[in-house]
C-alpha cells in the first residue's frame, strides 16, 4: 500500500460514509481474523499443566488444590470461551515481545502505565497484554484468599494457570505466531496442539517445588523472553521436518517431535512449576488463610 496520503474519494448520492465507531468496528474484525489461535497450547496441554502444578504446591496448599482438582480441569480453558462474550479477550493471550524491536526488548516498558505512555493504548492493545494480565490475575487469586471467597479462588486461579501456560508458548511471544511470515503457516496449531495430542505421553514433568514470586507482573515478562529464545528454533524444525515430504503427515510430525520434543517438554514443565509459583504466592500474599476441607 502507498503510504502517502490520499484524500477520500467522494461518495455517490446516498452512499452514507462510515462512521469512525463503524471503522474501528471494521478494523477489530479484521484483526481477530489475522491473530493467532487463543486456544495457544490447547485443551490437552492446559490439563497436564494444571495437574503438573499441583505436585509442586506444600502442604497443605496441595491438599486443597487436589480436592479441588475436577473443578480446575473443568475450568482450565475457560479464557477461550470468555472470547465470545468479550471481543478484547484475545488481545490478553499473547504478547508480540519482537514488535517492539530486538530481544531482550529494552525499548518496551513492563510497567502497564509507562507502556501506554510510550507507545499508546491501541498499540498495547494490538501487540499483547499477557504479562499485565497475569499480573492483574494473580491479584485477584490473592483478594479471593485473603477474602475467603474459596470458589471463585479456585475459579481466578484457573483462569491465572491458562495464562501463565500462555507465556511459555513461544508462538504467543511473537508476530510469526502461525509462521505466516517465513511460510509456514499453520506452525501453531501443529507445534502448540498437534505434537501434544500426538506424543503427550512421551513428554517428560519435571518437578520442582513452587517458589513465592516476588513481583507477579515483572516474573511473567521473565517467563515471555524465555520462551521468546524458542521461536527460531521451532521455525527451523518445523522446516525441516518437512524437507522433501509431500505434506505434514505422520513423517513429518516424527521428525518435528524428534527435533523439538525437548522443547515442548521444557516449557510444559517450566508452565506448571510457575503456575504452582503463582497460586502459593497468592496464598502467601493473603496472610496463608486456614484452607477449607472438602
């Protein structure tokens, strides 16, 4: 497209012009269509997490956490649904760490307010927000513990659990998040879905127990740049996993478990040792509540 300006061409007798609410209207469908899959990992994997996390917690967070365990896995996509209802919900699943330059990133601000100050709400918007949502989520695990409001803990802390797993996917850490523009299109649902459905029973948990977090917000841009070094390393598998096949088929997926396995295993296992992190520094943070039993 020119990028010089061009006047509006006049409008035909009673051709109505847009108006500016219609356009912006216009603008955030065609965005929702171009962005990445919100489901990111994937039911499969969100439910492994989840479990995963658990084993982390002490006593007798862990005890809690397992009664609660059924309800959880009811609840661990539950951002995906909220998508239907609230159209700025995508926007809080990934973050576009490589629009704002080069890695580590310095140009782009972890404080919510002094990003918006350098590059405005809208761009903000458009690039992601998932390191301040995971802020803004553990916030709210610590007021429903500390209020005692155990249902709606158990419900915050699920959602919190989908978001910290979406910062250790590093397609959601980047513009190239379904490899549309290396020419690989469809990379995610094959790295973040696929691969899983396929070899979840061949992927290794390593466990190690949670950690209180000192700073919510600023440890989940941690967990985004980490998983951020992972993305030209699943291009270049993803690539070569289809040298000279025809298409992505069972060979296909073979080589790109065998070349990016390790990966997947890494950050699954790294997901459900912060999500454990956040959920008993929620309970630290709201003055450890005596637990209910079930």
């Amino acid at each position: 497209m020119p990028t010089d300006f061009m006047p509006p061409m006049p409008l035909r007798k009673g051709v109505r012009r847009a108006r500016p609410h219609e356009v912006i209207a216009s603008l955030l469908v065609v965005w929702l269509l171009v962005c990445p899959s919100a489901r990111a990992w994937g039911p499969e994997a969100n439910h492994l997490v989840n479990r995963w996390a658990i084993q982390t917690l002490p006593e007798p967070l862990q005890a809690f956490f397992q009664a609660y365990t059924a309800v959880i896995l009811d609840h661990a996509n539950d951002p995906d649904l909220w998508m239907k209802k609230d159209r700025y919900e995508q926007f809080r699943h990934y973050i576009y760490l490589d629009a704002y330059g080069r890695f580590p990133y310095l140009k782009l601000p972890h404080s919510y307010q002094a990003a918006v100050r350098e590059y405005g709400s809208r761009r903000i918007l458009r690039e992601g927000t998932l390191p301040w949502q995971i802020g803004e989520f553990s916030l709210r695990v610590t007021n429903d513990m500390r209020a005692q409001n155990w249902n709606k803990a158990i419900l915050d802390a699920s959602a919190l659990a989908y978001y910290v797993a979406d910062a250790h996917d590093p397609l959601q850490t980047t513009e190239n998040f379904n490899g549309q523009l290396t020419g690989e299109t469809g990379l995610a649902n094959r790295f973040s879905v696929d691969l899983i459905a396929r070899y979840k029973n061949f992927l290794i948990f390593r466990s190690v127990a949670a950690v209180k977090i000192s700073d919510p917000t600023e440890y989940a841009f941690g967990m985004a740049l980490e998983a951020n070094t992972w993305v030209d390393r699943i291009l270049l598998e993803d690539r070569t996993a289809l040298d000279d096949l025809p298409s992505y088929d069972e060979d296909y997926f073979d080589r790109f478990y065998t070349g990016i396995g390790s990966v997947i295993s890494q950050e699954l296992s790294a997901a459900a040792h912060d999500i454990g992190s956040y959920w008993y520094t929620a309970w630290l943070n709201a003055g450890e509540p005596a637990l209910p039993s079930r």
